[in-house]
C-alpha cells in the first residue's frame, strides 16, 4: 500500500510487513470467544515503539492518510480489545518498559505485570489489583482492557482506588490525568489514546496462604462470604463440585458441592497449596476450561451479580442443566457492595436456556462484544470516555470501532 511507505521511511527496520509477524499482530493470545475472533481483520503493518515520539508521528501520519492504529502490549486480553475490527498498522509496545518508585509507582505501558510485582515485592509493597493473567500480560494492557483481578475483593476495580495518574497521548493533544478522570482511558481498550505512564498507590506486602472451605449448602458458603474481613482477605473463588474437580484434578479433591477457595493471612478452613490458582482467576478460568473442558461444542458466558442473584440464578441454571454446566465466580467488592463475577462454562447449545434465565431476571452484560459501551456499567465513566475520544481521536483511527459515541 502507498500509504504505508511514510512508515517505512520514517521508522526504517522498526516497521515490519512481514506476513508471518503481521499474522501474530493479528490475534489476541487468549481470543477463545468465536464470536470476537469472526470480526478480526489482518494487520497491514507492524510498528516496534521505543519512545513517546514514535507514538507522535506514528499518530501524525496515521491521520494524513487516514490510516488505523491499533496498540498492543503482550496480547493476553479476552474481550477483543487487540483484535482489529478494520485493516490497521498495529502499535507493538513491548520495547517501552521502565518503574519508578517514590509515594506511588509510575509504569511504562510495556513492562510485564510480573516485573512490576517482582519489582514491588522487593520493596515490601504490592500492586493493590491486577490481572490473573500478570505472569504474561503488560501494564498497559491491563490498564486500557482490564477491570477487576487478583485483589478485588478488597478494593474493586483497580481505577476505582489504585490508579491515581496517566499520560495519554492522542491526535495534537496530550493529557495527564489524575482522579476520576483516568475513567476515561481505564478499560477504554485503547480507543481513547495512547497510554505512556501509568501511576499506582500501592498496599503493603502480605504472605497469603490459600485455604479451603466446602459445602453442600450454597446458602450457607455465600452468608459466610459476608463475614469475611477484607483487610486480612485478600481474594475469594467460588466453584461448583464439577468446575473445581475438571481443574483440580490429580491435585486436590472434594466430595462437597460447592468449594470456596480463600486467599487470607488467617486460617480458614483447611490449609491447601494450590499451584493452580491462577487458572481460576476470572477471565483466566475460560482461558483454562477452552483447553481442558469436557465438552465438545465449549462455550461460556460472563455475568456480574450481586451475591443474593447469584444464590438465585445459579441455583436455577444448575437444577437444570446439573454437570452439564460448570460454574466459576471470583468475589469483588464493587462500590461496597459483594459482586460476583461469574462464568457460565457448557456446551454452546445449553446457553439458550441459560440466556432465557438470565434475561427473566434482567442481567445486562455482553462478554462476547468488542464494543467498550457493552462492558462499562457505569454512565460517568462510559461519558467521560465519549468526551475524551472526541478529544483525542475525532476521525475513530485509534482502534477504530470499539466505542459508540
């Protein structure tokens, strides 16, 4: 294509049209949504960042030939966020790494989770949330796509309380952002601009252990939910007998119908080392179960319930459909109230029923949508991403498609 020989002069051996890494630049690592994956369109072009002037004119001819850009860090998002909805140069973030420590820590967008925690831990500190998927995924990454995690039980979305700052950069405008209005990029999949810096208040660093807690009264397990103190809790699992047993097996067992695993500085229930927990951390558990599954036609669905619908949906989809469903939810304390995100893994022809139950009890949430406007349950945050997307981006070249004005 003409339009791309400006890259090709402007950033020499950096961009790369190589069929076989414009493939890879193509696909998000953990895409198991066959719905998203249908809608992805190939990279024309492949743009190694090493500094925020690349970002600028990558930006700058971008817009003089109308062309989209797409960033990506390590690829590891579920929802879409990387795939390209439109023949795109696709902006590979990977080289742009570094930490800074004083009161809060400032990340470049390509430094991997684990080198951040790594880093923290050394210190005697730790990131208050992050992504089940930090042993592969980028802070940039999870800061553009991501919500909840590893943490959430105490302190909710990692924008709500964690992240205090960014630096964005977009089409002739660059922003820093502090307070509230990081909502505006926060989980904008990238629509918004490019993030260059992100800034972190931390928690202090705690030894977690994992305990077990089983039942076959869910009732009973979700009353004892409540109780638990948020300040030694650090992160709670809810499996049904069939979901624990497919991921388990060979390394733990249960009898019980239902199990609660806990991540806490007291004792709980029964002491056990689960090397494999982060195969159940939210979207990590239908990365694992896509692979390991029982059923041949896989499928899942992701709602967010408050912990008394969970009790009531959950009891009703499992009555019906028994072990041909399996059942996941990781706990968040979202706006001081218990939310449970919860997967609904089957064979894909069972989700009919399932869907008819959840839209009796009037569930809205989209998992299987590239559409930002689908995922965001807040309108404050959802408005100030519009704002600054007509902000940043007025022509929609940056990861074009991805968010409804």
């Amino acid at each position: 294509m003409s339009q791309l020989l400006s890259f090709e002069k402007e950033f020499g051996k950096n961009f790369i049209t190589d069929e076989k890494e414009l493939e890879k630049a193509s696909e998000d690592q953990y895409l198991v949504s066959p719905i998203i994956k249908n809608l992805s369109k190939k990279a024309i072009g492949l743009l190694k960042i090493d500094n925020e002037n690349d970002i600028r004119t990558a930006i700058d001819i971008s817009y003089k030939h109308n062309i989209p850009l797409v960033a990506r860090g390590a690829g590891t998002s579920t929802i879409g966020q990387v795939i390209l909805l439109k023949p795109s140069v696709v902006l590979d973030f990977n080289n742009m790494k570094g930490i800074e420590y004083d009161k809060y820590v400032s990340v470049k967008p390509g430094t991997k989770v684990l080198e951040t925690l790594n880093y923290l831990r050394k210190r005697g500190k730790d990131l208050m949330v992050y992504p089940s998927s930090f042993y592969i995924s980028s802070v940039g990454g999870y800061v553009a796509g991501g919500d909840v995690g590893i943490g959430s039980f105490q302190y909710g979305y990692y924008f709500d309380e964690s992240l205090v700052q960014l630096k964005v950069i977009g089409f002739n405008k660059e922003e820093e952002v502090k307070g509230k209005y990081v909502w505006g990029f926060a989980q904008a999949a990238g629509t918004t601009g490019f993030i260059v810096d992100s800034s972190f208040k931390l928690t202090d660093f705690q030894d977690w252990k994992d305990y077990i807690i089983e039942g076959d009264d869910l009732l009973s397990l979700l009353v004892n939910i409540k109780k638990l103190d948020r300040k030694r809790v650090r992160r709670v699992v809810i499996e049904d007998h069939d979901a624990f047993s497919v991921v388990a097996k060979g390394r733990a067992t249960s009898n019980k119908q239902w199990i609660t695993i806990v991540s806490s500085t007291e004792p709980l229930g029964s002491e056990i080392n689960l090397n494999f927990m982060d195969e159940l951390a939210f979207a990590a558990v239908y990365v694992t179960m896509s692979k390991i599954s029982p059923f041949k036609n896989y499928f899942y669905e992701v709602r967010l319930f408050p912990i008394e619908r969970f009790l009531s949906i959950v009891t009703k989809v499992k009555s019906v459909l028994g072990n041909k469903v399996l059942i996941h939810g990781d706990v968040m304390t979202l706006k001081g109230e218990i939310i449970i995100y919860t997967v609904f893994i089957s064979d894909r022809e069972n989700f009919e029923l399932i869907d008819e139950i959840m839209r009796s009890e009037g569930i809205p949430f989209e998992i299987h949508s590239v559409e930002v406007n689908d995922r965001v349950d807040d309108p404050e945050r959802l408005s100030l991403m519009k704002r600054y997307k007509a902000l940043m981006d007025p022509k929609d070249l940056i990861n074009p498609g991805k968010l409804r004005i």
